[in-house]
C-alpha cells in the first residue's frame, strides 16, 4: 500500500496593526515682564567737623 503524504498546513502569519500616534499640541508661553525697581538713593548724613 502507498503511504499518503501529509499536507503541511501553512500558518498564515497575523498583520500588526499599527497605532497612530496623537500629536500633543504645544502651548505657548506667555513672557512675563520684568518691572525694573529703582533704587532709591540713601542720602549720607554729613558729620559737622568741630575745629
């Protein structure tokens, strides 16, 4: 008696599905502006020389 061959079954091979990625949106920054101080000047107590 002939031997029947045995059919390999073929795997079928399962497509990765791809994620789309979210773009996250970029929030701008507001600059805060800088007050520049003023130094007030102390004024310097003049000591009267005795002579």
């Amino acid at each position: 008696p002939k031997k029947k061959k045995k059919k390999k079954k073929k795997k079928k091979k399962k497509k990765k599905k791809k994620k789309k990625k979210k773009k996250k949106k970029k929030k701008k920054k507001k600059k805060k502006k800088k007050k520049k101080k003023k130094k007030k000047k102390k004024k310097k107590e003049k000591k009267k020389k005795k002579k």
